[in-house]
C-alpha cells in the first residue's frame, strides 16, 4: 500500500513551490516554505517543504529543497488485507542551472527514504531559445534508482530502474498567446509491484467465497505521454489556460485528461480556478477478482490501475505582502499563497470490500479527498 499512493499529492504540492528555470533567463531569488494536507479514503498526507533559489553571478543558479511527507493510512487496500499504519518519507533535493547566451542547462538530484523504500534520481535537461526568443526547445533526460523494501522482512531488497526521456517545444504564437507542447517516454524495469498488496480469487471453501494471494506484476513497463498547454493573456491581465494530455503504456493502460483554469488580478491580491478531468482504461492483469488462485501470468488489484474516472476542482488566492517596488530590507517581494482542491474519483471495476456485503454485491469503491496548501515566498 506504501508505494501506490491513494494520489500522488505529494508531487502536486512541490510543484506549487518550484520556479523551474527557461532558455535564457535564470531563476530568481527565491525562498519558498510550504505545508501541504490529503485528507481522503482513509489516508492522511501532511508535512512541510523549504525551498531555497540563489543565483551565482550572472550565469549559475543554484536549488536546494527539503520535503517531509507524514503518513496515516487506513485505506480501503489496509483495511481489507492488512493493519493500518504510520510512515514518514524524506526528501532532498539538490539542482543547478548554467546558462550560456540562449542557452540554459540543468541538473539535479533528488533522495526520497522511507523504512522500506528508498529512491534516487539524477536529472539533465538543456533548453535552447530561437527565433528571436520566440521558441524554446528543452530536452531532457532522468534516470532513478529504486530500493524497495519489506518493513516485515528485513531481508527483503528489490531493484527497479526508471529512465525518462522528454522533449517540449513552446512558442510565444502571438502577442497574448503562448504554447507548449510536449513528448515523454518513461521506461521501468525491476520490481513494478507493491510487496504487500494482494489479489482476490474465488475460493468455494472460503466463508467470503474468496480468498488472497500476492500480487505479481511484470518486470518492465514502457510508458507515452504527449502534451498540449495553451496560455492566453487577456486585456485586464488576467489569464486563461487549457492544457490536455494523453497517455498510454504496454501494460494496456490509456488515459485522457483535461484541464481549464482562470487566473484574476485584484490590487495585490491574485485568485485563480482550475478544474480537471481525467478518464483511463485498466490494465491487461487486473482483475477485481480472479476466477482461481493463479488464473493468470500476471496479477494485479491496485485500483489505480483499474479503469477510473477523476475530477478536481482547485481555488487558490495569493497576497502580495511585500511590495516588490518599495520592498522590505533584503527582501524585495513576499508573497503568501492559499488553495484548496476536492478530489473526487470513481473506481469502475474496484470492489468496497469493508461493506462486508456477499460477494458479487460488493459496492464500487469512490474516493474523495480533500487537499489543502500554503505557503510563503519571498524574493530577495
């Protein structure tokens, strides 16, 4: 259950604290302090982040972050099969960028611990302006390194290795109109599965009139996704942005998903809304019951990969508590940034099982979350 977050929040939150850097221009100084909540389907995710830019002359900018995720799951996968439990995951992140003329290269790298899961990665990425900066061109390139482990078996190591290859064009298409498209491979191969998780099966000598056995995934999986976002400035400064995006992988798994968001000035104050879909197909092993114990190669119950359907709808305001024109001391702007989300995802062919009801009338599972961030930042 530890490895198959019920949503990768997580990441989402991060995201809301990083300025990535673009061909040609370097980030600025930046310090960020993030708390971030999921509250939905039994789990609990909360923690904080620091993150802190700073520039190096006029062509190196350096990145350093800190991230805490603190975990409390009782979920519909721990509920049925297993005892709920506590986790905290580390995370540290270290990243500099070279910018030369048009030119702007990247690196990073990137350690997540928990009790029994340990990840790293190493990423690179260069990004080239043309045309009169009008089109960016980025490549990139990431390779992980996964250890994952068994809290119950100290002896328990397996290997999964991850590479991901991505190319983003984007160009400023008229005076208020900016895009971006973009291309991603992702390859993994090594242990995919999760070490705790099982399947179902029908079992006649069961008093359920099923019984468990371990999940077992295959070793690799190659992964597509292409991308289209589009930005468009309106003449009150104010901001409309589109984005959708699909996927598929050779596990049999193919996704759509859309998004729609609005973005308001009002005096210092800047509020924005987003909502989002996103509809995917199941892979080819999973099943929510299987029809004997080892009916198949492979075998899988994880209900992230069962067909489903999601949506988000997210507000957010931020305040600009520091004038960036007068400024405070070292500090020329500050910022401090609310927002909140209600997930909401529908399980098409996963099973609540704590209804307790017979088999074969079994509800279908549904998940609402709720998720909560805030954070300050500061430029200097």
């Amino acid at each position: 259950m530890k490895y198959s977050r019920e949503i990768v929040v997580t990441t989402l939150a991060l995201l809301a604290a990083v300025s990535t850097a673009q061909a040609g221009v370097l980030p600025e100084d930046r310090a960020d302090v993030l708390y971030h909540l999921y509250d939905g389907g039994g789990v609990e995710i909360d923690g904080p982040s620091v993150l802190v830019r700073k520039q190096v002359g006029k062509s190196t900018s350096f990145v350093a972050n800190y991230y805490v995720d603190m975990i409390s799951s009782a979920s519909i996968d721990v509920i049925t099969t297993a005892s709920p439990y506590t986790e905290e995951r580390t995370q540290y992140s270290l990243g500099m960028d070279y910018l030369r003329g048009n030119t702007t290269m990247s690196v990073g790298y990137t350690s997540s611990v928990e009790s029994d899961f340990d990840a790293k990665t190493y990423t690179f990425s260069v990004s080239q302006d043309m045309f009169g900066d009008m089109t960016t061109l980025t490549l990139s390139y990431a390779l992980g390194d996964d250890l994952v482990g068994r809290s119950d078996d100290p002896v328990f190591e397996r290997e999964n290795d991850r590479q991901q290859y991505g190319v983003g064009l984007t160009q400023i298409l008229t005076r208020n109109l900016i895009a971006t498209l973009n291309f991603e491979t992702i390859t993994d191969e090594g242990f995919l599965n999760n070490p705790y998780r099982s399947v179902r099966y029908v079992d006649a000598g069961s008093a359920l009139g099923y019984s468990y056995e371990p999940e077992l995934y295959p070793n690799t999986r190659t992964s597509n996704a292409v991308g289209l976002r589009a930005k468009y400035y309106l003449p009150y400064r104010a901001a409309l942005e589109g984005e959708y995006r699909f996927f598929t992988d050779t596990w049999d798994i193919e996704s759509h998903t859309a998004s729609l968001s609005y973005t308001h000035p009002m005096g210092p104050w800047i509020f924005s809304a987003k909502f989002r879909y996103h509809d995917q197909t199941g892979a080819h092993f999973y099943r929510d019951i299987f029809s004997r114990s080892e009916a198949t190669n492979f075998r899988g119950r994880d209900k992230e990969l069962s067909p489903l359907t999601s949506t988000t709808f997210k507000i957010g305001a931020s305040y600009q508590f520091i004038d960036d024109v007068e400024g405070w001391g070292f500090i020329k702007k500050g910022t401090v940034n609310l927002s909140y989300s209600a997930l909401a995802v529908d399980y098409e062919e996963f099973s609540d099982l704590s209804t307790s009801a017979v088999l074969g009338e079994e509800p279908l599972y549904v998940l609402d979350a709720n998720i909560f961030q805030v954070f300050f930042s500061i430029w200097y």
